[in-house]
C-alpha cells in the first residue's frame, strides 16, 4: 500500500488547478453573497466557489462529491448513487441550507424538513457553484440559516452555436451520457443539456451487516436557459428543467417473515426487528419527478435598474414497500395500544406518495444613492403539501410574504452590506431579519472580513401536520457570527482563517420521548418536538493553497466544529474535525493528474452507538487529445477504505471510471 501511495506522488509530482480552497480572484463576480451582484473581494461573507474548469479537472459524476471538498462543507449519504443526500455548512444541516438552481428554490416541501436532495444532481449540467456560509435569512429568508449553495447550469460562453458531449462507464455497471449545445449572438444567448445515468449500485444497507443486494438507479435529466434583450433594452429570460428517476432502496424497521402471525413479546421484538437491510422481498423501489421554471425581465426606469421574476417548482415521490410490518397489542390482543409490551405482526404492502409545489414572484430594484447602491423588493411565496396512499391522506400550505432591502457601500478601505428582511407568514406572523458584512483591506493582499446576522427557520408542512408532527411548534430563532482573515502571497499562495458561532433557540427535531403527535397515542412516545434552550455552534475553518512549483500545487482545508445542545439530537451529528488535501499536477502539455485526501475524525456518537473515523484517497488523471477532446480515469477511495457515512447504510469500495469529453 505504501508503495502505491509513493509512486501515486511521484506520478503528480511533476501545475496546479487545485479544487480545494476556492480563494477566487477578488475582483471576480459572485452573485450570492449580496442582492447584487458584487466583487468576491469586496463582501464580507465567505464564499466559495467552483468553476467549470474545477468540476472538468476532478471528473466527478455525482454533485456531493464536488461539495465535500470545500473547507466546511461535509456531506452524508445513505448509501450509493440516487440515495438521500444531505450536507452541513459548518455544522448547519441540509434544513438549514437553501439550495437555487438557476434562481429556482429546489428545496423539497414535501420532504420531512424542506431541503434538498443531493443525491438526485450530478455535474452533468452543471458550469458554476457558489457556496454562501452563514446566516442568511436577511437576503433568502426562512432555512439560510447555515448558509445557501447556489448552482448555474450550462451557459454559453463563447460566440456561434457550440456543442459537447460526455460519456462515462465504470464500477457497477455505472454509465452516463450527457449532450449540451449553445448559442451566443449580439442581443441572445440559449444553452440546452441532455444528460442521462444508470447503476446497479451497491447495498444502500451495510454490506457489513450482511446486506448483500445491489441497490439500481436510472436518471433522465433536461434543463434549459434563453435569454434574449429586445430593442428597447428590456431582457427577458426562461430557464428551467426537468428530472425523472427510479431507484431502489432499503427498508428501514421491517419484522422476518418467520415472525409473520405471531404475537411477540417485548424481548422477541427487539430480538427480530431489523433497523436498517436488504429485507425479504422484492427491493423496495421510488419513483421521482421535480420540475422548476422561472421566467425574468430585466429592465430600467430613469436611474433605477429592476428584475422581475415568476418561478414554479414541483416534486413528486411515490415509495413502493413489501415487508413484514408491526403493531402493538394489548392483552386482550386490541391493536396498536401503546402501553402493553405486545406486538403482532401484518404483511405491509404500502404505495404512498408525495407531491409539492411552491410558486415564488419577486421584483427587486437597484438605485445609486449616498455614494452607494440601495437594492430593494418584495416577494411571495406559496408552498403546497399532498400526502396519500398507504399511511392516509393530507394536504396543507402555506404562504409567505417578504420585503428586503440591502444598502451597499465602499468608505475608503471598508465595504460595507447592511441587509434587512421582514418576513409575514401565514402560520406564525411576522419576522424580522438582519445581516451586517464587513470587509477590510489592509492592504491589496490582506482582508479582514465579518459578518453578523440572525435567522430563522419556520417548521415545515410534515413537522407540523403529519402524523409525527406538531402543530404547537413555532419557529427556530438563530444568531450568526463569524470573522476572518484571508491574505494572498506571490506566486499563487494564498491562505484564509474562519471563526465562525451560531446559535439556534428552539430547535426543532424528533423526539423519542415527545407524545404531542396523532402518532403517539397509537404507537407511544415519538413526535417532532422543540428542543429547549439555545443550541450552539462553534469552530475554525482553514484553508490555504501553495505553489510548490510552476506546475504542481497543493490545496489544504480543515474544519474544527464544537456544537453542544439540549438534547441528544442530530444538531450534533458533525465530526469534530474535517480535513481535505489536494495535489494537483501538469505531468506533461496535455496530462493534468490529482489525488485527494478527505478525512473525518471525533465523530460523534449515534445515539450512544460509536461511529468510526474515515480516511478517502480518489485520484484523477485528464490526458487532451487535441481539438476540443479529452479522456479521464477516475478512481474512487483509492485503498479500498471500509466506512460508513451514516451508521447502518454503505459506502463503496474502490471504483474506477473512464469517460471521454469533446467540444465542437
């Protein structure tokens, strides 16, 4: 092994497009960290950012794999490819992170907490990712509490029609396709993706546990861009896409079928059940579809500048289960009676489905005053919730109305955002949200930068109406702080240090002991509850990239989080230390090489069920061929590491894929 890993070095050791440590250019655009869009120097918040040329040089198929690189970011997955998918940002889980493709909230309505999925996206269509941390419910309102993860899909770049192609086959039976094409003239641009991916998979339940049955997944994807600026100088804009995916799963709480008609005691039960494996019968199948839609203009009044937008998305889940299921007895063999220690047992055959919208309009317009720019508006917003099939039917919504505004401007070395937001729900009332961010340049290699802000986190449709919820629940209140520093030295060395701290009162999650629920008087304590007392947050993020030479660079970053709660909750399901490395190397004209390290370590506890620390080696080699093509081999954890992301479900083993890319 350790001669693999020598010679691996000695390979790359011979110009660096590290991904890691996105220390963008200062004068380079971002579009999330403000209203506007603003200098990546001249904001206070912490962005990072992923270029088309970053995702090319790593290969990577699945999105969550470009995230779990950068400094903060850490990513759970249970189990392969299409199976669910959440990252933190700091600590802050996938419910406290928003998430916009192409301007369009894709968070889920449906899902348990709004978030979404990261492992229904891949890089086929994706040119740019910008990854805002911290508190941002000033700028995007309830769930930015963490931060925002903001995806463009492919635009075009260059003038004339241009097309590309990408295909990939690999371990599992992996392969993808994908076709894009775009178009760029004086007054319109068009960019059109095709992309499509299949797997066998591996068992999203341990293999260590015995689960030996390959979980598939199919995925078809379309999404779109035109925009075109007519004669009077209004531009207007559509963009959109379109997904279908099948995969397989693994049933979670599910009873042998030698126990089928029995009664069981307390014992027996928790002798047979089974928490999380392959199950007896056929796998366990669901079906998706989302669809998003936004439409723009852009246009000016005197010396004001607007936007104006319409955006839908919608998402459907359907689940197909065939397991033996159970209920409580009493001793006169009544069903579910919460307080005997008796338990029969049924054949479940369960179909159920889930189906969300939310409809989004906004205006926003910017003026100059007071030697800076004032951005201001207002948006609506309604999100929708259908639940039927096996375990009942439901239908709620809700609504939200929004004013912003954002004063930005530049006094001698400081730059300086105030933002304010409030926000009028149809459930809870009024909140009001505020962010300050501070920048400092102490000189043209250093900046110090701050950022101060609140947030909040309204309960979602399933936590306060389903059969686990509560509707006495009111909204999360959180407070954000974090300062840091970044310096830029010769010759492409540059390095950034982050304290960050966040707090959260009233936390919202699921509680063992909690009877507040339609589900506790049938099955006994269990229910989304509120978490007394204020949860809080800490911790350092480095990161930092050094030329070692003209043609081989090394990126580093570590995150040290320090969370502490009420309760034994998923706030605290975070390792304590993240650490990502990156070696990256011009071998020769047209070879490019990198491998990665990724590790996490002090993590902590399920449930009082300790968790393993991990260690991931991947690596990629890119070789040109000349006129717009190239070939890639990428190989994942490199030394066949065992682990687990989330206890109980299963990770892969070494895997190699080959791809090739040609533009035309």
């Amino acid at each position: 092994m350790k001669k693999t890993a020598v010679s691996l070095l000695a390979l790359l050791a011979a110009g660096p497009q590290p991904l890691l440590a996105q220390d963008i250019a200062l004068d380079e655009i971002v579009v999330s960290a403000n209203l506007g869009e603003t200098e990546a120097g001249r904001t206070g918040a912490t962005v990072e950012v992923v270029t088309t040329e970053d995702l090319r040089s790593t290969g990577d198929l699945r999105f969550s794999d470009v995230l779990r690189r950068l400094p903060g970011v850490s990513v759970n997955t249970r189990g392969g490819m299409g199976s669910q998918t959440g990252i933190a940002i700091r600590g802050a889980s996938q419910n406290y992170v928003g998430v916009l493709v192409d301007g369009i909230d894709v968070t889920d309505p449906t899902a348990t907490q709004v978030a979404f999925d990261f492992g229904q996206l891949t890089t086929s269509d994706v040119s740019r990712v910008e990854v805002l941390k911290g508190s941002q419910s000033a700028l995007y309102g309830s769930g930015a509490v963490g931060g925002v993860v903001t995806i463009t899909t492919l635009r075009p770049t260059e003038e004339g029609t241009h097309q590309s192609v990408s295909a990939e086959i690999g371990s599992h039976r992996t392969a993808a396709l994908s076709y894009g094409i775009t178009h760029l003239s004086d007054n319109s641009e068009a960019a059109l993706t095709l992309s499509h991916v299949e797997t066998d998979g591996f068992s999203n339940a341990s293999e260590a546990d015995g689960n030996t049955e390959a979980d598939g997944y199919e995925l078809d994807r379309l999404s779109f861009h035109v925009a075109r600026t007519l004669q009077n100088g209004v531009r207007i804009g559509l963009n959109g896409f379109t997904e279908k995916s099948e995969s397989e799963y693994d049933p979670a709480y599910y009873m042998p079928s030698d126990t089928l008609g029995r009664v069981l005691t307390h014992d027996q039960w928790l002798n047979a059940v089974t928490p999380i494996g392959d199950g007896e019968s056929y796998d366990e199948k669901l079906d998706r579809e989302s669809v998003g839609l936004r439409a723009f203009a852009e246009f000016k009044t005197g010396a004001f500048s607007h936007t104006a937008s319409a955006s839908v998305f919608r998402s459907k889940r359907r689940y197909f289960e065939n397991e033996v299921g159970y209920f409580t007895l009493d001793d006169n063999g009544t069903e579910n009676d919460p307080t005997d220690d008796l338990y029969g047992t049924f054949t479940s055959l369960s179909d159920n489905r889930y189906e969300g919208r939310r409809e989004k309009l906004d205006w926003r317009a910017a003026v100059a005053v007071a030697d800076g720019e004032l951005v201001f508006g207002a948006d609506w917003q309604r999100e929708d919730f259908d639940q039927s099939g096996t375990w009942g039917e439901l239908s709620e919504d809700s609504s939200s109305t929004g004013l912003y505004g954002e004063f930005t401007r530049r006094i001698g070395d400081l730059d300086l955002a105030l933002s304010l937001r409030r926000d009028d729900h149809s459930i809870f009332g009024t909140f009001d949200a505020a962010r300050v961010a501070l920048a400092y340049h102490v000189d043209e290699a250093t900046i110090l930068r701050a950022q101060f802000g609140n947030g909040y986190r309204a309960p979602s449709n399933f936590e306060l109406f389903s059969f686990f919820g509560s509707q006495d629940l009111k909204p999360e209140q959180s407070r954000n702080i974090d300062i840091g520093v970044e310096h830029e030295f010769a010759s492409g060395t540059s390095v950034r240090a982050t304290a960050f701290y966040l707090e959260v009162d009233d936390l919202i999650d699921y509680n063992r002991d909690a009877t507040g629920c339609p589900a506790a008087a049938l099955y006994g304590p269990g229910c989304y509850a509120q978490v007394p007392g204020t949860s809080r947050r800490s911790g350092l993020e480095l990161s930092g990239e050094l030329a070692l030479t003209d043609t081989l660079g090394l990126a580093a970053a570590y995150t040290y989080t320090d969370s502490a709660t009420n309760a034994a909750t998923t706030w605290a399901s975070v390792p304590r230390h993240l650490v990502a490395v990156e070696l990256t190397s011009d071998l020769t004209p047209t070879l490019h090489g990198r491998i990665g390290l990724t590790a996490a370590m002090d993590r902590p506890d399920d449930f009082g069920t300790p968790v393993e620390n991990y260690s991931l080696v991947d690596a990629t080699l890119t070789k040109g061929l000349g006129e717009g093509r190239e070939a890639y081999l990428r190989v994942e954890n490199l030394f066949d590491e065992e682990y687990e992301l989330v206890p109980g479900y299963g990770t892969s083993g070494r895997a190699v894929f080959a791809g090739l890319r040609a533009r035309f």
